[in-house]
C-alpha cells in the first residue's frame, strides 16, 4: 500500500512539475496590457502534492513579465471577481481530488 502511495504521489508529482511552465492567464496586466500569470511554488507541490500546488495556485499572487507583481485592486471590479470564481473553483478542486483520494483510500483498506 504504501508503495502504491509513493508511486502514485511521483507520478503526481512529476505531473506538476511538467505543468509549471509559464501559464499565462486571459487576463491583461492594467499597467502595460500584457498577459498575466499566476506564481506558483515547487515546494508546495513537493510537500502537498497536486492538492498543495492547486491552493497554492489558487489563492497566489498575479505577476507581469514585465511589471512584476501585480496587486488584485489594480483590476477592474469584473476582473476581480472573475479571479476570484476561478481561485474558489481551484479551491474546491482541490478539496474535491483530497476527498477522492481519501474515499479510495479507504475503499482499498478495507
């Protein structure tokens, strides 16, 4: 079991890792009108796997190639509250693959 475990969290594991290239967003940055990304942190996907790196990414900071961070009170209001459906839907994603992974867990145990 705890083999299977292992197994499973490299393969998540590596699955980040491939996916942390640069993914830009729909959304412009309000300073020069580039697209913007979201930072995201390799050791939140090392330490909490796909669930860690997904609520890291959802609730992480915006950024500009070439501005740098960028404050969420910069966007306009109907921006915001699209960032903030998407960081919620992250969210709930994320919690959503936890309990999958616990119910199957449970399931083999028994």
């Amino acid at each position: 079991m705890c083999l299977l475990l292992t197994s499973v969290r490299f393969r998540l594991f590596r699955l980040i890792l491939l996916q942390q290239k640069e993914t830009h967003m729909t959304y412009a940055c309000p300073r020069c009108g580039k697209l913007i990304q979201r930072k995201s942190s390799a050791a939140a996907g090392v330490a909490g796997g796909m669930v860690g790196a997904m609520l890291v990414a959802a609730f992480g900071a915006f950024s500009c190639s070439a501005c740098g961070k960028i404050e969420s009170a910069e966007f306009s209001p109907e921006v915001r509250g699209k960032m903030r459906n998407g960081s919620i839907a992250m969210a709930v994603g994320a919690l959503v693959i936890l309990v999958v992974v616990v119910v199957v867990l449970m399931k083999f145990a028994s």
